[in-house]
C-alpha cells in the first residue's frame, strides 16, 4: 500500500461514522500475469485492469491460489434466472465480505463524514467489460439523466435516496470521485449499495448515450425502438438498461461473467469480463473460470440431473428433501454435496396476522399470552427431526448465533415445548370451555380452529404445519391448511382477512448493526402479519391504519432512531431491543432455522463446505466469492 | 353324400308337420324368449376377461365407501418413528413354526452419512397381525367416531405392508382412502359427459336439419381443442382456495364437460339409423310425440352402447385426474387420491431410492386396465344378435 | 380434388373462431390479468416507480377495455390502441413473464413441437401397423393377446410416470442426459451430425411415452376393421379358388381396412398432442408444452392463448390432412363432396 493512499484513507477515518472501507494491496507490488486463452485484440493485462485492482489475499481466508480455464455447468429452474450470475458474481461498489463487514468492491475508497456525505472515489484506470472507462460520468449519467428523468424514472428517486423525502446533492469533484450529501445521516445508503440486487447507481453512460432523449440521434432511435418493439425512447432506454436482469448481451458490466449474445432462452453462456477488476496475489486475474453455462431445466428434473452429474456447481433447486438422492450419487459420479446451512431467521414461521379484521381475531392475537401458548405448544424437536433428520436447531424466528446481534435468549423464549404452560395460559385468557373434540370454544361460541395459509410451493411447509396440528390438537387449537397462492395471500392480507399464513422466517438472519432492520418494524405493507400498519408507513398515513399496539409502537420508534442513528453502539442497543421485543413476543412463530442447504460441488476448488446460504446478505454463492473458484486440473 | 350316388332318389315317407318341425328346444326357447337384457348378459358372461375385470372393479369400488374400515390406520395418521420406512415383508412362519400373518417389529436410526432412515428387522418381535379389531379411531363417513377395521397391526406394533412416506403416513391406508376420490371422479364425469351427449347428441339425431349440423360443428369444434392443456387452462382457472370438496367437484366437471362430443357423436349416429328402422316409423306414423319415440323406442336401442361407451371413456378421466394433480393443478394435501399420492413421486430420484412411493401407480394401471376389458366387453355384448 | 380441398379449408376458418373465442374465455377466466397482479405486488412492496409503468402496459395492451373487446383487438378484428394490430395481422401478442414478443419466446419450440408430434405419429403407426395385421390374422393367439396386453398396459400406465421412469433408466443404461431435446452442449450450436445424433437418441423417450397411449388405440382399431373384412364373402371365395394367403390379405382386406386407419389420424392428433404437452413438461423438452404450463400459472394471457391455439390449430391440420389423405384413397368422398366425419 502506498503512502499516498494510507493518507487518503486515514484521515476521514477520525470523522468516520461507518468502519473504515478499503481496498488491500496494490498494483505496484504485483507481477500482473496474463490470462491464456483470451482473444488476441485484447489490450494486454495491466491495460485491462485498473491501476489499482483489488488484490485478493487467497492464503489469509485460507482459501488457495488457482489457475485459470474451465466452465461451470449448471441449471437454472427458469430463463429469468439468468440473472443470478449477477448476485453470484457480487461485484458491488461496496459489499459484505465473509465477516459481513462492508468494504469497498469496485469502488476504491469511501468517506463517510458524519453519517450524512458520502464521497465514492472509482478505481483510476477502472474500464467496464467492452474496454470503456468506467468513472464519475456513469454515476452522473446514473443520478441525473436516469434516477432523475421523470420519462425513465416517472416516480423519482428510490426510498434508500431519499432522508425525510430529501433529496442528496450529488456533485462530480473530478474524473474518479462523485460526492452524495444530505442534510441527515443516511445510514441506509451504503448498505442499499451491498445488497445482492442493488440498485446500480451507476449505468454505462457511453453505451446507453445513444438511446437517450438528451444525447442520442432522435432518427436512430426512433428506428431502434422500432426494432425492438418498444414504443418511445423512454421504453426502449429501459429495455436496453438491465444491469441486473441481464437481458441485454450488449450493455457492458462490471461483473466478473458477462453475458454473450450466443446461447438462446434454454442456454445461457456467460463469458469472463477481460476487465475485471480483481486479481489474486500472484497476478492472476479473476476470476478463474473461463464461462459460466446456465441451463434452464425444469425445476423437478434439477436435482435428477444434478444426481447425473450434469452440474458443477448447484445449490439453486435443491432442496433439503433432495439430499439423500445427492448423497447416494456422489461416489458414482465423484462430487461432493457440501451442506450449507440456511442464513435465514427461521426455515419457516407461523404468522399471526395483528392487523387482521375481525375484531375478536384481532384481540386474540394480539394476546400476548395466546401467542406464547400457541409458541410453547409447538414440538419443534420433532419437527426437526421428521423433516430435517434433526440437523436444523430449534427455536424462535430471529436472528442466529452466527450474527453479532445474537443473544441465546432471542431463540429460546418462548420457544420450549410446554403444552402444559400453554394450556394453562389459554386457560388464563378465559378459554376454558372445550367441545366434544376437545377444542375450545372461542368467546363467540365457535370451536377454536385456526386456518392456516400457505403460499402452496414449498411442500414441507405443509409438512410442518401437519406437525404443529397434532401437538395444537393437545392445547385445545384445531389447525386447518390451507394451500393456497402468493398472490392470494398476498391480496387477503391487504384485506385483513388472513388470520394465519406461514412463510419462511426472517430473510436476514445473520445481520450486524449496519444492517437496516426494516424486516423487525411494520414498515413494509407486504407483510402478512401487519399489513395495514406497514401500509400506513410506506403511504405516509395516507393507506392502512396507524399502529396501535404498544410494541408495535414501540419497533416503529426504534426502526426511526436507527434511520437518524450515527454510531454503531447506537444501532447494535436499537437492534438489540427489537429483537428482544420480538422474542419476548414471539410476533413471528419461528420452528426450525439453519437448515441444512445441499450444494453440490463438482471438482470445484475454494467452495466452502461450510457456509452460510443466503440470499441477502450472501447472494447465494456471492458471499463466497464464486469468482475465486477453479477447477484442479 | 356318397350314399347319394349309388341309391335311387330318396323321399321320407314320414308326414311332415312344419309347426312340430319347427318346435324350439328349451334352449332356443329361452334364447328367443329373454329380453334383450338377458342375452347381452349371457353374452357378456364368455367374455370371460370382462366379467373378472368387473369383479375386480366391485373389490375396488368397495373401498369407496368402506375405507375406514379397510384401512389399517387413517390416510393421515403419522408415525413419526417411521419416516420414509420400506414395505414391512409379511410372514407367516416364525422359527419354522407357523405363527399366521405377521410382520416383525422394526428399529430405525438416520444414517448420517447418507442422510437416510435405516430400518432393521427384529427378530425378536412378532408381530401378528389382528383381523376385525379395534385400532386407529377414525370418523365414519365424517360423521361418527369408530375404530373397528378389518384388520390392524398388533398392539402397539406397526404395519406399513407398502412402506410410509415421508411423514411416516401409511401407504396402503392413503391408497385405499385415495380410492374415494380417484374412483368417483370418472363416475361423476361420465355421468355429466352422459347427460351431454345424449342431449346434444339427442337433439342433432332426431331433429336432423340445422340442428344436426349445428351441433355437428361444435363437436367438430370440442374435439379439435386438445384435452389435456384444456384441462390444464381450466383447472388453473380453478380459484385455488377453494375448499377440496369444490376444487373435486369443479375437476369432475371440468372432466364431464370436455368428454361429451365423443359420446354426442356415438349417440347422434346411432339414433340416426335406428330413426329409419320400421318400428320407429311406425311409432311416427302412428302420431306419437319426439318425446315419447325418443325416450320410449328409440333409447332401449342405444342404452346398452352408451354404457359400453362411457365404460370406456371412465379411465380416461382417472388418468386425466392423476395428470393434473401431479401437475399440481388438481387436488392437494390433506385431500387424498392416487394423484395426489403419486405427486410425492415427482422427483424420479427420489423413487430410486424410495421406490414404494411408486405404489399408487399399481391400482391405476389395474383399474385402467379393467375399465377398459370391461369396456370392451360391454360393447361386445352390447349387440347381442350379432 | 382442388375444389374439395378449399372447401375442406374455407370450413375451417369459422370452426379456428370459434375456437380463438372460445379460447379466450378460458384464459381470461381466472380472477385478474398478469399485471394487475404484478401491480398488487409492487404496489405492496412500496415500488411505486413500477407500478405507473405496469399502468401504461394495462392500457398499452388494451386489458382495460370491456372482454368482448379485449377478444377482439386479440384477434384483429377490432381497432386496439394501436390499431388493427393482432392475431390476423401477424401479431402474435406479447408475454408478460419474458418481456418480448411472443414470437421469439415459442418461435424455436414450434419445430420441435412439430418434429415430436411427427416422430410420434410416425411411431405409431409403425408399431401399430404390423402388429394390427399380426393380430388380425393370427387372432386369439398368444401373439394376439401379448401384443394386445402390451398396448394396454401402455395405455393404462399414466404417461407422465413411464416417462420419468424410462428417462432415468435411460439414463443409467445409456447415459443419455436426463430430459431434454439434446445433450446442454448443442443446444445454441449448428447443426452437425452429433447434434442430430442427440436430438435422435432424445427423442426416444419421448416418442415411446406419447406413443404408447395412441399404439394400443390404433391396433384395437386395426385389427377389429380387419378382421370384419376377413370374413366377408369375398375373402373366403378368394381362399376357395387357392389364392394365396398373403396376396390374399393385401389385396383387398387390408386396403379396405386402410381407410379408417388413415382416417384415424384426425382422433390420433389431438390426442398425441395433447399427451406431448403434458410429458414435455414433465421431460423438459423444448416443446410449446413447458411453456404452456408456466404461461397458465402465470397468467401470462396472449402467451397462453397463442399456445393453446398453435395446439388446436395443429390438431385441425392434423384432421385436414387425414381428410385429405381419406379422399385420396377414397374416391366417394372425394366425389360425394362431403368429409367423412
């Protein structure tokens, strides 16, 4: 590391809200070696990456030094799926490393001055995978000519852009560095930038130029639009800017695999960028696969074929129930099924929907001790050992030990299997009379049964909720299935007349203190156990009703204080209280979490055997860099 | 014939009576006397293929309404000690002594290296079996509670003749309770498809003229659709939450209402030629109303074809139920039927290693095949004078 | 000939009409469209942005206007947003699920939905032709009855099983890749031999799968034709003057029996095809049918629609060309001016 650049970094640190982000090592230090079997009207290597390219420390994550070649094989259920390669990739302007701490990616460095201006500084010399530099006019081009044109972007700035509705002041301060500031501390910005499909405040200027009102040929691309089917500029700028989607073969990337314009709809070939910004410490350009080859299979025959051996690397479609099939392949045709263990806060959980309409539902449920005993009349232990061989661990919805936030008492609270204690506490709210069956009876003179809802795909949902029937059948709650679609679960909730759905648990289970905990406060109106209050924020009390419910109220407070929030100690203590309201509550009812994940790996070298599997934080192999990755020869 | 060469021209001096001549033996007397009902059964009965095939769909049928107590537990009671557990083999002999039917006590434990259950024999446990018992309760037709079944495993012991699956749910209670659905929904079907084709069919045989081709073209028009997406479109078209008992009905009727045209076309000709036999003109001439001819002359002839025909068109529908619930377009958990078992076999991989699972395919193919022995049976006797 | 052959197709074109429209009331039957749902979504997850872009695409593809009108730009007959812009004139519709025109989703599986229905006919009618005869000719022999039973065991077996079956044995024996049309590595190459190759030994499974349910048909049929000829008058004087056996088959009964064989195709094609869709999905083949299936959950409406009127229009060229053929044969028909129906 050069001095210059030590300096650089050193001296915000002092007003740093946020960790310092940097990049290791530097250019200067390395022997660049080329890469074999690249065209030959490529610039030479030091042409191709920045002049100073992020330097991957292979032997420090105890990973090894690869060599480059080879494709990996490997299926997706639907052709949209294309787009994974760009959450596997995970190249970010900044993102989540194997810690879950943020660090700079394609960026260089990034200054944060108290929590509210934030300076991204690009790599000099940094191009996007046609060979065009890549810098501070594509950030522009992003902020003012696309977040901003109201053709584009008719319904202006994404939330994460917005404190308070207001807007940043983005200024260019030379070729490589662009500044954002606002008037409060933005803590959701970064973080937003990390995510596995992030919104890319950067957009190739000189590609999409051409299509653009402002700067392209009217004539040309009136033909265009034709051409494509689309009608307007505005239309067909939109089609041809799919960063994320990758749709277009054509729009240049950052990403490690880009898309070729060979292959159809059933295949899909993904080539290496020639201008990838990473390198590993012996010079070697990442990433070390030569092609990624998506096939689209149906997502039934995904785990057959992968049984096959038609696959290199797979995780995606297959599921738990698929590991006896995989393992009993793996001698035969020599891989290996490594299980990774689900990142999220809970395989699934039973939602009680607090906003639900019917007001002695609403009352019901919004009992803290009728939640408690449904939680305590659950046999997670045999659940977990039915459908996970008792390979998951058991417990609330919540965040798991793998997170910093992790408190022992999060998972276990409310969570043991006590149906005497749950009885005795449905008891204590007064429903004492039982039919003939043995269910009691609501205050209204109906039995107590309880319709669950499920969005129908995953069919151990079903399985568990059969589980959880027979020890409810003991605490006197008669549980009915429902299966039903996401779509209809969706609209029911919206018209409060879902009572219970089940869902998978909290999608981030392993979150840090940087992470926003909007998944923790009725702050989204998709949510199916409060949709109306959620509602209510995202239409600033135009929508949905205002919360009305002490802990809710409460989530809601601390969710706001983390949004003007400065400091880490501040964010881990609102962290810390959210999920304890959540335990102590028991608002979502967790059974089973880290799940085992099956990923099969075929002759693939520097893929964990142990990991998390994710989707945000972790973009499924993103998180373990599916750039480093090679084949042993 | 030889004789005849060498003898002079022969003449029986016997008198010849053409009425004692012509007497019936008792044999011929009933033949000519039965109803034409009769004949088609005694027809029936040398086909000897069909008449098993209907006895075996009588066995099947039973189950309709006797599952409870044919079935050794409910299709949803669980044993959480045996997941995914194989067929226990059933035996009669224990240490060379003859103990009746029994099955011996299992242990199980995961083998984590293969991440699968493992279940060993214990010799040591008889388990015989017990006929007309008490075991698991259950709900009779809904209605009142009952444990007595025909057979049960011993006291506490387990019987899983075809294995259990995933959940520890036995296979032979889901098929048998499966039974209900799977075999009521081509009866209902074909009963809609029945009533359809003779009406339209009806109509366009007997009015003939505009009728007749109008009706000809929406046939033409049906059976040009392809079935099975038409199925598909439609039962996706099924408001998924519905209640099982309407998705089953609005399967059945999705079912009925595709499968008219062939029968409409069967009837169509049919009353077609029979219109132009004597007796139905003379019925005409004698001034009898559509009606009365349709219902009272013309009917009788084609009953018996009609059966033949919707026999054939019954196994059709089960296939046609399997399909969708396979695809996951038709009936799902905790509804049961042979479709919705042989979803759990989706992934063929998984059959490779439980291959159990695939159990719900052995009563469809016999009950395919008997509905169509006995189809063609029908038909074969369906025009006795022949 | 000419002149039954355009009134045979001028009949077809009220019978595809009614068909479109018919059609078209069963995809336009469940509740919502594609983007009204697409809109509940977003709308819920606060995307505000997209949601006004799926408000432009409902009145861009007219899903606001009242069904009969809807049916109607579908069709062509109606002016649209964008004018007279639909199926008549050339425009397939748009899928919402891939974003592009219809065209490009299902344009590269027509051939091959169109290659398998072919191999398929071709497949039974081989298979069921020398057995048909065999089993005529030899009736109530054991050859008769195991070939019967064979068929109807492939009748009775649920098609979608024995083809996931045959799929994994064929991959263990062969090591022929599992579903498919071809081995991953050909599917965007050119032509060569070893993708042909591939295609040929994919379509085996497949073939033998739709096949079956159709081969037990067409035998029972055969069979049963030819043996009401065999013992008609003409054959057993035939045999009477020593004609020989086999120029004693082909001469007449078989021909004769010909006629409702080939007639048959008209009841084969909507049955083969609608066995293809379904073990498609299940196979991953390439075929209309995967497409179908995921177009109906979807709700992706123009793109379902489209599907399932390809498939009906297949099954009318199907029972064209049957009827053609029949005429050929048959020269009453052909005369009479009336189709066999």
């Amino acid at each position: 590391m050069t001095m210059k650049h030590i300096a650089k970094l050193v001296l915000p640190a002092t007003v740093l809200a946020l960790p310092l982000l940097f990049c290791a090592g530097a250019a200067s230090a390395l022997d660049l070696r080329e890469t074999p079997g690249l065209e030959a009207d490529l610039p030479p290597i030091a042409e191709r990456v920045p002049l100073q390219p992020l330097v991957v420390d292979l032997a420090a994550k105890g990973r090894t030094v690869g060599q480059h070649g080879g494709t990996i094989n490997t299926m997706i259920g639907r052709s949209k799926d294309v787009r994974l390669i760009n959450a596997w990739g995970y190249s970010r302007l900044v993102g989540y490393d194997a810690n879950l701490k943020l660090v700079a990616d394609l960026l260089e460095a990034v200054e944060v001055e108290e929590g509210r201006i934030f300076t991204l500084h690009t790599r000099a010399g940094h191009k996007w995978s046609d060979g065009a530099p890549f810098g501070a006019e594509d950030m522009r081009y992003y902020f003012e000519d696309v977040a901003s044109n109201e053709h584009l972007n008719p319904a202006g700035l994404e939330p994460f852009m917005l404190v308070d509705g207001e807007k940043p002041t983005f200024e260019v301060l030379d070729e490589t560095t662009v500044r954002y500031t606002w008037s409060k501390p933005n803590p959701m910005f970064l973080p937003e930038l990390a995510k596995s499909r992030p919104p890319f405040i950067y957009r190739p200027a000189h590609y999409l130029k051409q299509f653009h009102e402002k700067y392209g040929d009217p004539a040309e691309i009136e033909k265009l639009a034709e051409e494509q089917k689309v009608r307007g500029w505005a239309p067909l700028h939109n089609k041809q800017d799919d960063l994320y989607g990758a749709q277009n073969p054509d729009e240049p990337s950052l990403q490690p695999w880009i898309r070729t314009a060979t292959g159809n709809d059933r295949r899909f070939v993904l080539e290496r960028n020639p201008f990838y910004h990473r390198v590993d410490s012996t010079g070697q350009q990442l990433p070390y696969v030569d092609r990624v080859i998506m096939t689209v299979v149906d997502g039934k025959l995904i785990p057959a074929k992968t049984q096959a051996g038609e696959s290199e690397l797979q995780a995606r479609n297959l599921s738990f129930a698929d590991i006896t099939v995989l393992k009993q392949g793996e001698a035969q045709q020599g891989y290996v099924t490594a299980l990774w263990s689900n990142s999220k806060g809970s395989e699934m959980s039973i939602l009680p929907n607090l906003t639900v309409k019917n007001p002695m539902w609403r009352e019901l449920l919004r009992d803290k001790r009728f939640r408690h005993a449904l939680s305590l009349g659950i046999d997670r232990q045999m659940i977990n050992r039915t459908l996970y061989f008792g390979l998951g661990k058991i417990g609330n919805d919540t965040v798991l030990p793998a997170s910093p936030l992790f408190k022992e008492e999060f998972r276990t609270k409310w969570a043991e299997y006590d149906p005497d204690k749950a009885n005795a506490l449905l008891d204590e709210i007064g429903l004492t009379e039982t039919n003939s069956a043995g269910t009691r009876m609501l205050p209204n003179g109906q039995p107590l049964e309880i319709i669950i809802e499920t969005a129908g795909e995953d069919s151990s949902q079903v399985d568990a909720l059969e589980l959880v029937s027979e020890t409810w059948r003991e605490i006197g709650v008669k549980l009915f299935i429902k299966p039903s679609q996401r779509d209809i679960l969706r609209e029911r909730a919206i018209s409060g007349d879902l009572v219970m759905s089940v869902w998978s648990g909290f999608e981030n289970g392993i979150p840090t203190s940087e992470m926003t905990p909007d998944d923790f406060a009725p702050v989204h109106g998709d949510r199916l156990n409060w949709h109306s209050w959620g509602d209510y924020y995202e239409t600033k009390g135009e929508g949905g009703e205002k919360p009305d419910w002490a802990p809710a109220e409460r989530l809601m407070e601390l969710y706001s204080e983390w949004l003007v929030s400065t400091s880490e100690e501040q964010r881990t203590s609102i962290w810390e209280e959210m999920l304890s309201i959540h335990a102590e509550e028991t608002i979502h009812i967790g059974l089973v979490s880290e799940v085992p994940q099956p990923v099969v790996i075929k002759d693939l070298k520097n893929v964990p055997l142990k990991a998390f599997y994710g989707w945000d934080p972790g973009a499924h192999f993103g998180l373990h860099r599916m750039d480093e990755f090679y084949f042993a020869k | 014939m030889t004789d005849a060469r060498d003898t002079t021209h022969y003449v029986n001096p016997a008198p010849f009576n053409p009425i004692e001549d012509e007497v019936l033996t008792p044999e011929q007397e009933r033949y000519y006397q039965a109803s034409q009902w009769q004949i088609m059964w005694w027809k029936f009965k040398t086909h000897k293929l069909a008449l098993w095939s209907g006895v075996v769909l009588i066995l099947f049928y039973l189950c309709v309404p006797f599952a409870e107590v044919i079935a050794p537990y409910t299709p949803n009671t669980r044993d959480s000690e045996y997941l995914y557990a194989p067929p226990q083999a059933l035996h009669f002999f224990h240490d060379g002594q003859f103990v009746g039917p029994f099955v011996y006590g299992q242990t199980s434990e995961v083998d984590l290296t293969n991440m699968k259950w493992v279940f060993t024999d214990d010799p040591n446990q008889v388990q015989p079996l017990r006929f007309f018992c008490f075991g698991t309760e259950y709900k009779f037709w809904g209605l009142f509670d009952a444990n007595f079944h025909l057979v049960c495993p011993a006291e506490g012991g387990t019987m899983f003749l075809l294995g259990t699956d995933r959940l520890g749910r036995d296979q032979l209670s889901g098929l048998i309770y499966g039974a209900r659905l799977s075999l009521t929904i081509g009866l209902v079907g074909v009963t809609i498809s029945i009533v359809l084709g003779l009406f339209f069919g009806g109509i366009a045989g007997y009015f003939g003229g505009v009728a007749d081709s109008l009706i000809q073209r929406l046939i033409e028009i049906m059976r040009s659709l392809p079935e099975l997406p038409l199925w598909m479109a439609l039962s996706a078209a099924l408001p998924v939450n519905w209640s099982p008992v309407w998705i089953y009905l609005g399967l059945t009727i999705i079912l009925g209402l595709l499968d008219w045209p062939g029968l409409a076309r069967a009837v169509r000709s049919k009353l077609l030629s029979l219109r132009e036999e004597e007796y139905a003109r003379a019925a005409v001439l004698m001034g009898a109303k559509p009606q009365r001819v349709i219902t009272r002359h013309l009917l009788p002839g084609f009953t018996s074809h009609i059966i033949a025909s919707a026999t054939l068109s019954i196994p059709s529908m089960i296939l046609g139920e399997t399909a969708l619930s396979f695809l996951n377009l038709g009936l799902r958990r905790p509804s049961v039927s042979w479709g919705v078992l042989l979803n759990e076999a989706q992934n063929i991989s998984v059959v490779t290693v439980y291959p159990w699972l695939m159990a719900p395919v052995i009563p469809i193919i016999i009950v395919v095949l008997a509905f169509n022995f006995l189809g063609d049976g029908l038909r074969d006797a369906a025009d006795p004078y022949k | 000939m000419l002149d039954y052959i355009l009134r045979r197709i001028i009949t077809m074109v009220p019978t595809l009409l009614v068909i479109s429209f018919l059609i078209f009331l069963i995809i336009e039957l469940p509740a919502g469209d594609y983007i009204s749902n697409q809109i509940a979504a977003l709308r819920s997850s606060g995307e505000a942005s997209a949601v006004a872009k799926l408000e432009f695409l409902r009145a861009e593809f007219a899903l606001d206007r009242p069904f009969l009108e809807r049916y109607l730009i579908w069709v062509g007959l109606w002016s649209g947003p964008h004018g007279f812009d639909g199926l008549l004139q050339g425009n397939w519709g748009w899928s919402f699920e891939f974003n592009k025109p219809v065209e490009e989703v299902i344009g590269p599986t027509l051939p091959m939905t169109i290659i398998l229905n072919f191999t398929t006919i071709l497949f039974v009618y081989i298979v069921s032709f020398p057995i048909g005869i065999y089993s005529a000719t030899r009736q109530y022999s054991w050859g008769d009855y195991g070939f019967t039973f064979l068929g109807y065991i492939g009748l009775a077996t649920p098609n979608f099983l024995l083809g996931l079956i045959l799929l994994y044995l064929f991959n263990r024996w062969f090591g022929l890749s599992i579903g498919g049309l071809m081995a991953s590595e050909y599917i965007d190459q050119p032509w060569s031999m070893g993708k042909a190759l591939s295609v040929l030994a994919h379509l085996v499974v497949p073939t033998i799968v739709i096949g079956t349910a159709g081969t037990a048909a067409m035998i029972r049929r055969l069979r049963a034709n030819l043996l009401d000829e065999l013992h008609r008058q003409y054959v057993t004087t035939g045999r009477a003057k020593g004609l020989k056996e086999r120029k004693l088959l082909v001469k007449y009964p078989l021909r004769m029996a010909l006629n409702p064989f080939i007639s048959d195709i008209g009841n084969l094609i909507p049955s083969l095809v609608s066995g293809s869709v379904i073990v498609s999905v299940v196979l991953n083949l390439p075929t209309v049918g995967p497409v179908l299936l995921s177009a109906l959950q979807s709700q992706d409406q123009f793109l379902a629609g489209f599907v399932l009127l390809f498939v009906a229009g297949l099954t009318l060229v199907g029972m064209l060309v049957s009827d053609l053929l029949l005429a050929v044969l048959d020269p009453r028909i052909r005369l009479g001016g009336r189709a066999a129906s």
